[in-house]
C-alpha cells in the first residue's frame, strides 16, 4: 500500500523549508552539490551525460517535485521566509551545548544515533558509507559513559560492519530489528541489568515478502541507470542518487508497479531514497521507547535522551521525545527543514565534535 497522500504532504513542507536557505549558502552549497554529484556519480551513470541541470524535464508526479524541493540547486529565497526564525527554534546544539549539559545535569544521559548521513557522510555508494576512524573513537568514547545505541534504516549486520563497535545497542531495519550488546554489559556503563539479551523482531513475519519484493524491484529497476535497490532485510530502500534526473518518473512508476500488489507494504521517502516497508505500527520511534524500557527507564523522569539524525524516519524518534518531555532531539541538516527536533548540527563532523563535548562534560561532574 503506498501512501501519497503523506508522501505529497512531506514534500511540500520540504519545498516550504528548503525556499529559507540563503541565496549565497543555497548557490555555494549547489556548486559543491553539483561538483560532488559529477565526481562521484559519474562511474555509476556510465553514460557520464548526466543533465544535472534537469532543465526543460518535466515528469509527473510526487517524486521528482519532491527531489527538486529538497536539492541544494533548486533552492530559492522565499518572500517572508526568515531562517533565523527557523534558526531560533532549532539551535545548533554545539554552540548552546552548554544549555544542553544544564537540561541533562543530574540525569542519565542516553545516546541514541542514526548512521548514514550522521556518522558517516552521505555517498553515491550506499556499501561504502564509512565512518572515519575518529567518529568511531567518539561513539566508543561516548559509549563507555553512557548507554548508546545505532537506530538506521539498514540491516543490523550491514551497519554493524560499518559500526564495529561491540559494546552498543543496534536497531536496524528502522527499528524493526534490535540486538543489545555483545560485549560483556558489565564493562559498560549502564547497561542493561543481569546482561540478558535484548531482541526484537516485530516484523519477522514480512521476511518472505520483503525478499520475494527485492527480487522483483531488482529485475524492475535493472533497465534504469545508477539504481540501485539495498535489502535491509525487513525493509528495502531503492537509491536513485545516480539516476538521471529524466528517469526519476519512471523510476517512481516502476517501483509503485511492484508494490502495487503488495497492501501490506508501504512506501516513503528519504534522501535519495525510496524506502519499501511493511505497514506496521512500529518505527524508529517505537524502538526508541522499546530500549529506553529495556534499559529499566520506563516511567522515570530522571533520563535525558539524545537522539541524533538526518531523516524524516528520525523524526519518528523526534516526536516521541518532544511527547515525552524529556531528552532532545538533534537533526543533522545543513539547510532549514520542517523538523520535531530541539536542536540541529549541521554535518557529521558537528555529531563528532558534539559527542566528544558530551564525554567530557561527563568527565566535569555531570551526571550520566
Ligand atoms: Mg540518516
């Protein structure tokens, strides 16, 4: 079951935010997009005659006005638009850091991160999203303070590999897979008492229909040029970073083709990417709660969240925060967004700075 009505409605709240960015940071930000996007997509495209540019195409349908909205190079100056309004309300979380030390002082901090677009930089090729070796030293170091987890759109084993960081929490698959740690919890700060596993798999049952659906998108999406389709294993995201512009449409009614037969599925989009999921109540936000309660922190006022991310599945997470009235939630964005979250940082080296900043207040007294 796809859901456009949702899908239109985020689109043109992302055209709404994107139209605040400033002339000279939008017209920077588009050289560099348009630089990176020939350097690193133009392998991928073979044809290497890629119009970025995409003027004169027209294409009907949600995707490409929704792709067009939240690209750097299509960004204007809307009139009345104000980002420092949006700044006001969504600060950078670095430079009031010391607000946010103050809110979480005398309470247990818990660390909860997205991964691509987070802690690793957005690539063309999703199976090369690497982390640098010093973010991985501030989650370690983060980790040894407080309870810390990985909540992303992939498969545990593929974000673990990224990760390699036994002593933390995963939730893959948007939340619809999560492992505890497998390093002894005792080494660690907080963990879950008496070291008993941590699983939840709340759509085990979709596992042969996400795989039977893989195959059919992966045949489906073979004629188009840069597509890819990822097997997240409980989800399935088709990445068209590298698609020309003049196929997104196809490429849209393609993937709906396929899944049009399938109403227990749903679909969504995130940054350059379409995400295929099974139509359940359960997101990153439900595995947000699920760990905090597997932690023993159901019901306590005395916990302080943080929850890191760059998506719209983040803002699952964001919103269940923002309803709890505790913790904050951090989006990672370098342009002005529609978000739930408190605070925003604006690339993953400011999640890198800002995690270290978060250790050594521990280290000055605060409590965690
Ligand atoms: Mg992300």
């Amino acid at each position: 079951m796809t859901n456009h009505a949702g899908f239109a409605a985020e689109d043109a709240a992302a055209a709404a935010a994107a139209a605040v960015t400033p002339p000279s940071q939008a017209a920077a930000a588009a050289a560099a997009q348009a630089g990176k996007h020939f350097s690193t997509c133009k392998k991928a495209a073979a044809a290497g005659n890629m119009d970025l540019a995409g003027a004169g195409v027209t294409i009907p349908g949600f995707l490409l006005d929704s792709m067009r909205a939240s690209s750097p190079r299509h960004a204007k100056l809307a009139a009345g638009a104000d980002i420092d309004d949006w700044l006001e309300k969504h600060p950078s979380a670095l430079a009031w850091f010391e607000s946010v030390a103050a809110a979480a002082n005398g309470k247990e901090i818990v660390v909860f991160l997205d991964y691509d677009g987070t802690l690793s930089p957005i690539v063309t090729d999703p199976d090369r999203a690497f982390m640098t070796d010093d973010m991985r030293e501030a989650v370690r170091g983060v980790a040894k303070h407080f309870p810390t987890a990985i909540v992303s759109g992939r498969s545990i084993d593929k974000v673990f590999n990224f990760v390699k960081l036994e002593e933390l929490y995963y939730a893959g698959s948007h939340g619809m897979d999560i492992k505890g740690p497998t390093a002894a919890a005792s080494e660690y700060h907080n963990m879950k008492k008496g070291g008993a596993a941590v699983t939840r798999q709340p759509a085990l049952e979709f596992l042969p229909v996400i795989e039977e659906v893989y195959q059919s998108l992966t045949a489906k999406m073979a004629s188009i040029k840069g597509a890819l389709v990822e097997n997240n294993k409980f989800c399935l995201s088709v990445h068209f970073r590298c698609v020309d512009e003049s196929e997104w449409g196809v490429l849209d009614a393609g993937v709906r083709a396929v899944i049009e037969g399938y109403p227990d599925l749903r679909l969504s989009k995130g940054r350059k990417v379409l995400e295929i999921r099974p139509v359940l109540d359960w997101d990153k936000g439900h595995a947000l709660q699920f760990l905090l309660k597997s932690l023993g922190y159901e019901g306590r006022n005395d916990v302080f969240p943080i929850y890191i991310g760059d998506d719209r599945t983040d803002e699952d997470a964001f919103k269940v925060l923002r309803n709890m009235g505790q913790g904050i939630g951090i989006l990672v964005t370098k342009f002005p967004k529609e978000t739930t979250a408190s605070y925003t940082l604006r690339e993953p080296s400011e999640v890198k700075e800002f995690l270290r900043k978060l250790v050594k207040s521990k280290s000055n007294g605060t409590k965690g």
